[in-house]
C-alpha cells in the first residue's frame, strides 16, 4: 500500500540541541495535531548526542525520522539534506532551539496551501512580531544586516534574515540546482535565486534561548557578506576569489609602507655579486615584500580561507606553501611579460614606451589566477568553494 504524502514537512536542523529538541518536538505534536505532517531532524553530528536522543523519541513516534550527518557540517546544507528527502507538499524550517514560534506553522500551511503563497516567512519585523528581549547592540547587527540585503538584492520583505520559514514542495524543486547549500542564510538563498516568488510574512515573537548557547563566531560578518556577494555577483566572480584579489590589492599598501619602514630603520644597500642588474640591492625592497607576503597569508588565512585557516604548528607550514608559491607566481609574472614584449603585445595599438604596462598588467593578472589556483588546492587543500 502506498504510504500517503504527508501535508508539511518540518526540517529541524540540530546541533548540541539535546536539551531543546525533546521539549521542541512535544511541542509540535500538540500544534500539528490537525495536519497531517512528518518532522525530520537533520543532525550535524553533535557531541551532546542531539542525534541519539532524537532516534530515542523516533523509535516511538513514526512521523519522526533523524538524519545524522558524520562528514557534512552547515545549517543551509542541513536543510537542504532535509528537503531531499522530505515527503510532505509543504516544507517548513525552524530552528530546535525554541526561540521559533511553533504555533504559527498552521498559519503558514493555510497560506501556502489555501492561499497559494510560493513562500511563507515567519517575521520578527511584521506587525504582531517582535524582537523579543533582544540588545540594543543585536538589533543594530540586525538593522545593519536587513539593510544590506535589502541594498544588495530586490527583496519584498521586512525580514529577510530569518531562519523560521515555509515554501512549496515545487519551489525547492525548481530551485534546488542554484541553490548554495553553502550559504550564509538559506531564505536569502531561496529568495535571491528564486525570481518572482509570491511571499507573505507572518509576524511572530521571538523568544528567548532558555538552554545552550546562541551559535555566533566572529566568522559571521565575513560569511554574510560573502553569501551576499555570492547571490549579487556569484554569476560574474566567485566570491572567494574577489576576496583573495581584495586581499592581494591590500598587500601592495603593505608593501609600500614596508619599504618605506625599512628606510627608516636604515637598511642598507648590499651587493650580492649575482647580477650587475640586482647590485646594489636595495634592502628595504625585499624586506617589504616579505610583509606583503605575511601579511596577504595572515588575510587570506583568516578571512578569504577561514572555514578552513590553519592554526598551530599549520600556520607556518601554511605560510611555507604560500611563499613558495609567490616566487612562482612571480616567475608567472616576469615570464608573460617578457613573452608578451619579446612579441611586440599592444604595438600598434598603444605609443611605444606604453607597451610594458599592458604587458605588465597581463603578467600580473596571470599570477593572480595562477596563485589562487595553486594556494586553494595546496596552501588551503581542504578548501570546497
């Protein structure tokens, strides 16, 4: 007999929510009572057991299945994998940790399925919704983030930063090969690749976390304004690289004021006897460059590469791979350069003392791409743009 496809799917993507998911899930069998549903809990592989306790509920409640993801880690991801194999018409997002309304999920059923909604948000920023007991100081985060995503992308909604959310099984399935399983926050994803949704947001009161901690690092800035980048530009640069570009422009400022420092400590100038071309080699040269050097790993070690920045004893085997790989990039550079010259690039087309800053500018380019390549799959292997 064919298992009949539930109205709504909750996804719950957990991690160290073992505290929170059993209250969490009493509570959503008594508002689910009248809808016929299924709730999937998505398991980053938590060490508090999150995922052990689930089953334990599971095995005694059949609309309960537990995903348990040893290798993959992310909420966006964690929500992905639960809409793929989510069975229900409607598929709905909250977060485990009861800050989310569950008495509004029948709300948004009624509107996704009755009212014929593509996209139903559950906002703290609609009338009836509140912020709860937030700060000062979290709400101008929030303030500061709403406005940016409302700048970058042609949104509708008041709150386009919150994670407690439903949309139509055809909506997932028409978007699911654009969407960034690893992006920053997965309703942007949805709406930002998703063109002509038809939305509606339902105001709710936050709550307060009453067990665990609020999962904040100092890497969420970076990453939001890496997945806004990624939804606005991602189709023209990848984000990643601009970041290490960006990174690269700093470094010759550092560079500069390298140079500039060791003229001021007074480093000499020496000959080396290798080349009449070096002597007399300017020391404050090299000693600014290796800063840029230092400098441009520091950066891209924790900023362009952070999901995956060495640390410890890695950060100076990082930062001999990065080295090695800026002598080659410079070989990259000097090699296009003197090719592009030797065979006349730009004559004809430019007066002929301008020639060498085209071909300058093609070296440069050419070991920018170059070092990008070889330091995500060698300084930073683990790295999964």
């Amino acid at each position: 007999m064919t298992r009949k496809r539930p109205t709504l799917s909750v996804i719950l993507p957990t991690y160290n929510e073992s505290t929170n998911l059993p209250i969490l899930l009493g509570n959503l069998k008594t508002t689910l009572s009248e809808i016929d549903h299924e709730i999937l809990v998505v398991d980053d592989n938590s060490p508090d057991r999150t995922w052990e306790i689930a089953e334990d509920i599971a095995q005694k409640d059949d609309s309960i299945r537990v995903i348990r993801r040893i290798t993959d880690r992310g909420l966006s991801s964690a929500v992905i994998t639960g809409m793929e194999v989510a069975e229900g018409d409607v598929f709905a997002v909250m977060d485990a940790d009861l800050q989310h309304d569950e008495n509004l999920l029948p709300r948004m059923v009624k509107a996704l399925v009755d009212e014929d909604f593509d996209l139903v948000v559950g906002s703290r920023a609609e009338e009836g919704g509140s912020y709860g007991e937030w700060s000062r100081r979290r709400r101008f985060i929030s303030w500061v983030a709403t406005f940016l995503a409302r700048t970058f992308l042609p949104l509708e909604i008041k709150d386009p930063m919150s994670g407690f959310f439903a949309l139509k099984r055809e909506v997932f399935e028409k978007s699911a090969n654009v969407i960034n399983p690893r992006g920053f926050k997965i309703l942007l994803e949805f709406i930002g690749r998703t063109p002509g949704l038809k939305m509606k947001e339902l105001g709710y009161h936050f709550r307060n976390r009453q067990h665990g901690e609020t999962k904040l690092s100092g890497s969420v800035v970076r990453n939001y304004l890496v997945a806004l980048f990624d939804l606005r530009f991602g189709k023209y640069i990848s984000p990643t690289f601009f970041l290490y570009v960006s990174v690269g422009a700093s470094g010759i400022i550092v560079n500069f004021i390298g140079f500039q420092l060791g003229e001021g400590l007074g480093l000499p100038k020496i000959n080396t006897g290798l080349s009449d071309m070096l002597d007399p080699l300017w020391l404050s040269v090299p000693f600014g460059y290796q800063l840029a050097i230092l400098s441009n790993y520091l950066l891209n070690n924790y900023v362009t590469f952070s999901e995956v920045r060495h640390r410890g004893f890695d950060l100076l085997k990082g930062l001999l791979y990065f080295e090695i790989i800026s002598v080659l990039g410079l070989l990259v550079q000097v090699s296009v350069f003197q090719l592009l010259q030797t065979n006349g690039f730009m004559e004809g087309w430019v007066a002929p003392e301008y020639t060498k800053y085209p071909s300058l500018a093609a070296g440069i380019a050419a070991a920018t791409v170059s070092n990008y390549f070889l330091n995500r799959n060698f300084t930073w292997k683990d790295f999964r743009p």
